[in-house]
C-alpha cells in the first residue's frame, strides 16, 4: 500500500522545531497545544517500508535563473549551467499577477504530476523583498488543505464520499460539543464530499473522532511527507507536524486547525500525489546540465520513477472527485465561475482544495489553494499561497485560477507555452 519511512512525526520533529521557528523569515507559526492522551478507532496500518533513496542536489538558488530564448537557465557553481524545466510563459504571467497586486507575501509552484517537473516556481513579497525563497519555506499553517488528508484516511477507514453527517457550529472554532450528536442542535447536513467542496469543518471532525485515531491520522500525514525532507534538487526544510491525542485537539487537527505545517512545494506535492492516482512524484527543477565545454553533465530521465506510493489509486481517485467540488460548488467556485455561471476554463474539470486561517501578532490572513487539472487526466498540478496583512489584496484561488488558464488555455492558444528541452508531451 503505502511506502513511509519507519519513524513517528513527533520524533522526528522535537529537535528540529526551535531551530525551525527561530529561521522563519516570514510568517508566525501560530499557536501551538500541549499534547494529552485519547483514544479513537483504527484503520489498518500504512506500510512502514523507507522509499528508495533518491537524493540529488545542484548548487542552485531556484529563484536566481534567466531567460535564453525560451529556457531559463541557472548558472552553478562550477562553471556548468543548469537548464530548467520552467515553463517561461507560466513563470512570467505568475510573477507579474504577484508583483501586479503587490501581495506581502506569497508562492507559487506548478509542476507536473506525473514527472514533477517544476513548471512554474514563484516567490514574492512587496512586505519583505529580502524574504527569500518562500516556495520551500515550511513555516505557514496547511489550513484545511490538511482535509486532504484526513479524506484520505476516512475513505479508506471505509467512509463513503456520500456518507452524511449532521452538524451545527464550527465555522470559525471547533467545540466538544460539537463532536456529539445534538438533534436540537444539528439543523444543517452534509456528505463527506459536500463538506470537501465547502470545507465544513464540523463535518471533518465528527468523521475523524468516529472513524480515526491519532496514530492514523500521523501515519498517513508522514505518508504524504510531513514530517521529512522531501527530495528536490535544493535542500528542502521539513513541514513541521503534531497530531495531538486530546479527543477535541484531534478533530481540530483533522479538520484543519493549526498543528499542521507546509511550504508551497510540498502543497504542489500533496495535489501532485492525489492527480498521480496516490503516487508522490519527486520534484524536480533541473532539466540538463551542460559543462563549460558544452557537454551534457545531465538529463533528468523522460519518465522519472515515482519518490514514493501514498494511497491506493481509487481512494485517490475518490479524493479527487470530492476535490471538484471546491470548484464546482464550493469555496472556490467564484474564482472558477463569473456571476453568471460562465467558466473561466470552459471545458477543463479542476480539482481543488482551499484553506484559509488567521493569526495575530503579528496579523497574517493565509490564504491556500492546491489542485490539479483536468481532473481526469492531469497535465498541471498548483499550490499558491497568499499571506495578507489587514489591507486585504488578493486570494490564492484567484492565482491558482490564473496559473491553471493560462497553462491549458491561454499558453497553448497562442502558443506561448515552453518547450524545453526534453519536456514530455501534454
């Protein structure tokens, strides 16, 4: 099934976390809870065998790279150059509609699922031009992207995409209360995939305290790389990760409350794995290198091998249908749809996920989207992140949005799209 090396994500975790808080150049980390004990039901066990090794590094700032004709090319340090799998249209159109709106701090990372071949690696911040590669900067809370995983873990506990729940509360907080039936109370009800589409977080919690257990929930948040360096071709920081025991502390974790955090690439990643019918794709930057005497040091393989299988391909496929709704008739249905219920990429099904939380002190409005598209045979996979401050600008799905046309519709209509060199076939 699963492939995840053997280690629990709290003892991965405890010596790195001061260090990682202290380097964190942009965002708060947001309220952390101490740890209590609990209980749940449990599903069966993830497979604990470690991935094959696939380490590969180049002395390469990801950021620092220039136009050649339609290549971006990265100079290293030993004289060779690195030519990148950027798509030079979608690089551009990004980094401009960040600089354009002036976002405080943001990323962007588009690459394609199958290969992981980075299509698009953008890092902003009007607040902080000194705030450095934020595409891999691990520090910003995964919000209700985190309903990912948990939808992954509940399908394959056996919950159907239409199993329905009762719920009230849980907009903006989770209660104990609100874990427990309360006919009274309840007067909204939602199947998993609904609550998927609208982020409802009541919905999340009651079907992660009846059906999950803490060990399960860390085992498949370590199957979808939390917890670990996951493989690129620059040095990657881990995406810091609790899971707490506490029966309400635990529904809020799987519902997408704090305790969970990751860079951009590893949102890319997750969206990546759920379009690779379960298989986390390893990313990759560098398309070739070639050596001061113009001979070719390296080519990244036509069809790179999978860095690790995370889900059986149905419980992916049923992930990502739930995922559609988000577009079709959830939170980001008004960034895919005009007023009037045109599509802004008429044809194309997407499957997305958004998460947004707040923090004060100081104040960050987070703002995710992670997805893919078309849904049925993906060709792009996105995670854009948007931080603001009080002046509120705009949001990632708008981004995601612009990422997603203009790679399947704008790109190819005018025939802007890169060719770089080996890049396989859409």
């Amino acid at each position: 099934m699963s492939v995840v090396p053997g280690r629990t994500l709290t003892g991965v975790l405890s010596a790195g976390v001061l260090a990682l808080a202290s380097t964190s150049l942009w965002l708060s980390d947001g309220p952390q809870r101490a740890r209590a004990s609990g209980s749940g039901s449990a599903v069966p066990a993830l497979s604990t065998t470690r991935p094959r090794s696939t380490a590969r590094r180049f002395a390469l700032d990801p950021l620092a790279h220039r136009a050649e004709g339609e290549l971006r090319v990265a100079d290293l340090d030993d004289g060779s150059r690195a030519e990148l799998t950027l798509d030079a249209s979608l690089q551009q159109h990004l980094t401009e509609l960040y600089r354009r709106y002036e976002v405080p701090y943001g990323a962007a990372v588009a690459l394609e699922p199958h290969s992981g071949r980075v299509l698009a690696y953008v890092s902003h911040s009007s607040a902080n031009p000194k705030a450095g590669d934020l595409v891999r900067d691990p520090s910003p809370p995964s919000a209700s992207v985190f309903k990912v995983i948990t939808a992954s873990a509940l399908v394959d506990a056996g919950v159907t995409p239409g199993s329905r729940v009762c719920y009230s509360g849980g907009f903006r907080r989770l209660q104990l209360r609100d874990l427990n039936d309360d006919p009274k109370r309840d007067k909204s009800c939602a199947t998993l995939s609904e609550a998927m589409g609208g982020s409802i977080n009541t919905v999340f919690a009651k079907l992660a305290d009846r059906h999950l257990d803490q060990p399960t929930v860390e085992r498949y948040a370590e199957a979808f790389g939390f917890g670990h360096h996951l493989p690129f071709d620059a040095a990657t920081r881990v995406s810091r990760a609790e899971v707490p025991e506490e029966r309400l502390e635990f529904a809020r974790t799987a519902a997408g409350f704090w305790h969970m955090h990751m860079s951009p690439l590893h949102g890319a990643l997750i969206a990546a794995t759920i379009a690779n019918d379960g298989a986390m794709p390893r990313a990759s930057i560098v398309e070739r290198v070639v050596g001061e005497d113009g001979a070719e040091r390296y080519r990244l393989p036509q069809a790179p091998k999978s860095f690790r299988s995370v889900l059986p391909r149905g419980t992916a496929q049923a992930v990502g249908r739930m995922m559609s709704r988000t577009v079709t008739h959830g939170t980001s249905r008004s960034a895919f749809y005009d007023p009037a219920g045109r599509p802004f990429l008429p044809g194309v099904e997407v499957a997305g996920k958004t998460g947004s939380l707040s923090s004060e002190r100081p104040y960050r409005a987070y703002s995710w989207w992670v997805g893919f598209a078309p849904r049925d045979k993906p060709q792009i996979a996105v995670a854009a992140l948007v931080v603001n401050t009080p002046k509120w600008r705009i949001k990632a799905s708008y981004v995601a949005r612009e990422a997603l046309r203009h790679y399947l519709i704008a790109g190819k209509r005018t025939g802007a799209a890169s060719k770089a060199p080996g890049k396989s076939a859409q």
